[in-house]
C-alpha cells in the first residue's frame, strides 16, 4: 500500500546513529539503548508509530574474516567490518489509507559500522530468519559460490557463513550449513527454501521457508538487488 525509501537525506544537526528526524518524516528515537527503540514516520498520509524492543542480546556476526570466508565470498572484508544482529518485537499501529493496523510481531534489527566500498563483484547471498518465541529462533545468512553471472539455478545451494540459532533459550552461533532454493517462479524469484545448519553446541536444524509476497528491493542502486519477502517457515 506504501513504500519509501530514500537513500540520501541530509543529516540535522546534532543527529546521532538511534536519535534524528528527517525532512522526510523519519524520526528514530533511543528510549533504552540496545533494549528499546520509537520509529515514527509521518508524510503523504502515512503515519507509523512503532516501537522496537529487544529479545537478546546484540549478537556479534562478523568477526575478522578467516581466508574460508574470503574464499566464499571476497567482499566480506569491505561489506561489514563490524556487525550485529538482535532479535526483538515490535509494537504498535501503521495508518495508510485510513486504516489503522495494529503491528504486534517478531522483529530483527541490524548495524554495521566501518568504511563500506561497495565496488566489488558483490555476490549472490541470502538471508533468512524466523522467531516462534522468546527461547526459539534461527538466523542464517548464506553467500553463493557461484559468479554472478552463472545462470540462476532453481536448485541453487548456498553456503551458510553466519547466523544465529535458539532453543530452549540457548543461543548458539553457526558453525556450518546450506541454504538451498527448492522452487523459484518463471521469473526467478524465490518461491520456497530450505535451511539446514549446526551450531556451536552441535545442535542441528532444519527450515523450510514459503515466501508469502516478494518486494523488488535495491538496497545500492548501482550494486544490490534483492527480493524481500515475508516468509512462512516450518521449523
């Protein structure tokens, strides 16, 4: 019903990374850092009024990357050299069109910080998660060893390099798995996956993933293409 987003805003004075409002009716506000957060956004009929709070802790995914990682994927030095992911919740209503949704769902947030030069053969990856509670969820994030511009294979395997799983409330750190694309539709967006992976503990998972919509995203313009999608997973 309404999408946004605007790469390039001049930053207010006195802005801070979780603390700033834009001239294009964004304003992010810090009420507990790293535990809760306000998202507003106001322009061409849209209010939202949402609120982040977390689940875990921020877990730390990117580590100096080992010569495996760099052989997977050759960007990971310039991509992120210092990023987390954390699970959360989020709370609150989306008015558009003169409806009031009323939001009450899993959510994951992310920050990267370091120099990004985004110049490189950036390659295929994926990135997939799922919450059922607060003891159980999974995050896998999968890069292609394939070139990018090898044919799009529907039964395409990708290697998982990070991630997160929870059971039972006990946080583990991938150590291994693959992501595979089990059916895709004529024109290639992914339609069904299967994660499956190990963690630090030696616990395995299995995850299959229904896409239930597809948003055509380019996250840079001049590098990235993704398909985002809201995802059904059996897990």
């Amino acid at each position: 019903l309404y999408y946004a987003y605007d790469e390039h805003q001049p930053l207010p004075e006195g802005a801070d990374v979780y603390d700033f409002s834009l001239a294009n009716g964004l304003t992010v506000e810090t009420i507990d850092p790293l535990n809760k957060y306000r998202f507003r956004f106001v322009n061409e009929g849209i209010d939202l009024d949402l609120t982040w709070t977390a689940m875990t802790e921020p877990q730390w995914m990117q580590p100096p990357p080992s010569e495996r990682d760099l052989a997977i994927n050759p960007a990971a030095r310039e991509w992120a050299p210092n990023h987390y992911d954390q699970f959360g919740h989020m709370q609150g209503t989306i008015q558009v069109e003169g409806k009031t949704l009323e939001v009450n769902a899993w959510s994951q947030r992310d920050r990267s910080w370091g120099p990004r030069t985004l110049t490189f053969d950036f390659p295929r990856l994926s990135w997939g998660w799922a919450t059922i509670d607060e003891n159980n969820a999974f995050m896998a994030f999968a890069v292609s060893r394939r070139k990018n511009q090898d044919e799009v294979l529907v039964d395409e395997v990708q290697e998982v390099v990070a991630g997160v799983y929870i059971k039972d409330g006990l946080i583990g750190h991938l150590d291994s798995g693959t992501l595979e694309f089990t059916e895709r539709a004529d024109d290639l967006r992914p339609l069904e996956q299967t994660i499956r992976a190990t963690d630090e503990h030696g616990r395995s998972f299995e995850a299959v993933g229904r896409y239930q919509n597809h948003l055509a995203w380019h996250g840079y313009s001049n590098v990235l293409f993704g398909w985002w999608g809201l995802t059904s997973w059996q897990f």
